[in-house]
C-alpha cells in the first residue's frame, strides 16, 4: 500500500483561505465577533 503525504495547515492559514486575509472587511467582522465572544465567556 502506497503512503500518502497529508498536509496539515496553521489556524491562520485556514483562516486566511476560508475567511480572508486580515485586514479585509469580511475577516476584520469575523476578529471582532471573536474578540467580543470570548470577552463575554471571561
């Protein structure tokens, strides 16, 4: 059986990918969400 290579990818690249590089509208929305969430939890 022949071995297959898996890539694994950061958090920040699969950010990056699925969400958009920081700095766009899209992924400064989705930063700000998160920072507010987790601000709740503390």
């Amino acid at each position: 059986m022949e071995k297959v290579k898996i890539k694994s990818y950061s958090l920040s690249e699969m950010k990056d990918k699925f969400i958009g590089k920081p700095g766009i509208k899209e992924r400064d929305n989705y930063e700000k969400k998160l920072r507010k969430e987790i601000s709740r939890i503390k």
